[in-house]
C-alpha cells in the first residue's frame, strides 16, 4: 500500500502542462493544429544584401578590402537559401547580390590579364568594397543620429504660455523732474558767466531749427542736457529751451524717460497729435 501511494503522490506533483479555468491539463489535445511555421524564428534581421555581406565580413573578423570570396560567397549562398524557402519575394535582392559574388568569385579564378609596368591590375572586387565601406559609414552615422535625444521619445516637449507685450509703454515725464534737469543746466550757466554787456537778439525760430538740425545729426535722439551748451550763457541757454518746449508743443518732439529719476531723453515726432490732445 505504501508503494502504490508512493506513485499516486509523485503523479500528483508532476507539473501540468496548463491549467484551463484552473484545471489542470496533463497533455495537449489529440486535434490542436500548429501551423509549420510557427516555431520558425530567425534569429538575424537584416536590411538588404549589403547588411547582411557586412555582418559576415565582421563575424568572421577579415578585413574588408581582402575579401575571401569563396567563404563569403558560400555562406552568403546558404543564408539566401534559408530565407527563399521561406519568402521568395523577399529574397530577391539577396539573389542579385549572390549573382554578383558568384561574378566576382569567377573573375578571380581567371589567369589575370598583363598590365603595362607601373600600373596595377584590376581587382574585381573593388566595386563591392567601395559599396560596402560606403554603406557602413552611413550605417554608423545613423546610429550616431539615432542615439542623439529625440523629442516623444527621450523627452516631451512642454508649452508654456508666456505673455509678450508688442509695445513697451515708457512713463511719463515728471514735470519736476524737468523743472530739476532745467535748474541744474542753469547752475552750469552761472559757472560760465560773463561780464561783458551787450544786447543780443535771440530767436526762438532759429534756435528751433538748431534743436531740430541736432536732432536729425544724431539719429534723431538726444540727451536733454546734451542739447544745451552751459558756455553760452544764460539768455541763450533760456531761449534755447523755450525753443524746445514750442517744438513740444507743435508735436515736432518728444522727451521721453526710461524710469523714474532717471535722465531725460528727447527724440524726433512725427508733427501729428494724438487723439484728445488740446491745439
């Protein structure tokens, strides 16, 4: 008795071939079908004649501008072999390339024909190494590129929004801070003062044209302190500045500041007014 239990505890802890609904299943089905070409697996994949000459090439570790033709050939043969009985469409660039070692193979057989001194004899298999050097460079450079980030793949490209203003609004001139620039261009003045008398006619119009020429020297765009010159004095320098403040008020320039306390600069208008400024 202890025999036969034996034997029914070491059926027991066979392993199943596979559980169906969780019963176990001791050996396949007398009817399943398994199509011919289902265990088939190639184990090398290869992207055209040329791929697959250098994987032999290097395989066999020989160098490439020596080429042993009849083993390449031979293997190269036995390879197509295997794939035609499998996909005979597939093949057919592989069975251009055989013929083509089948070629060389032959021409290398030949008595070689007599050059004249000096110059070397032809190799037969120049064509296919030029094709094949070629081809791996370009095989390696792809994998250079291939390794390089690309974006859905090695990282995901992120939007973020970010608003842009088109046109940068400059704050308005302080009237004291003109009043202050004013003063200082004066304090200058005094130290220039001279002591001769005499009348001198000013004008306004002319001095316009001055600030205006000055202007247009200088790409339309000045300092206000570097449109008044201290050693002319003061009359000049305050017709000179009644001069600009007509050209502001006929719309021919603007005095414009970067920020708060910071220097007053004036520049060239178009001469037309705003919308809602007063005549």
């Amino acid at each position: 008795m202890s025999a036969i239990a034996s034997i029914d505890n070491a059926a027991e802890t066979i392993e199943p071939l596979a559980r169906i609904y969780g019963e176990p299943m001791a050996q396949l089905p007398l009817d399943l079908y398994i199509p011919p070409d289902a265990m088939a697996v190639m184990l090398d994949a290869f992207e055209g004649p040329l791929d697959l000459l250098l994987y032999l090439i290097r395989k066999t570790n020989v160098n490439v501008l020596d080429i042993p033709m009849a083993p390449l050939t031979v293997q190269y043969l036995t390879y197509v072999e295997a794939m035609r009985s499998h996909n005979l469409e597939l093949a057919a660039d592989y069975l251009v390339m055989a013929a083509m070692l089948i070629e060389i193979k032959s021409r290398m057989l030949l008595p070689k024909a007599k050059v004249a001194e000096g110059d070397e004899a032809e190799d037969p298999r120049a064509e296919l190494v030029r094709r094949l050097i070629e081809y791996e460079q370009m095989k390696l450079a792809a994998q250079r590129l291939n390794e390089l980030p690309q974006a859905e793949r090695d990282f995901d490209w992120v939007e973020v929004w970010v608003e842009k203003s088109m046109l940068r609004r400059l704050p308005e001139v302080n009237p004291e801070d003109l009043k202050n620039a004013w003063r200082n261009i004066l304090g200058q003045a005094k130290l220039h003062t001279h002591h001769l008398i005499r009348r001198e006619e000013l004008s306004v119009r002319e001095h316009m044209g001055l600030i205006l020429r000055q202007l247009r020297d200088n790409a339309g765009f000045l300092e206000f302190v570097s449109l008044f010159d201290p050693t002319l004095g003061a009359p000049v320098l305050v017709v000179h500045f009644l001069a600009m403040l007509e050209l502001a008020r006929e719309h021919l320039l603007e005095m414009t500041q970067e920020d708060a306390f910071t220097p007053i600069y004036v520049r060239l208008a178009d001469g037309r007014k705003e919308s809602g400024d007063d005549a």
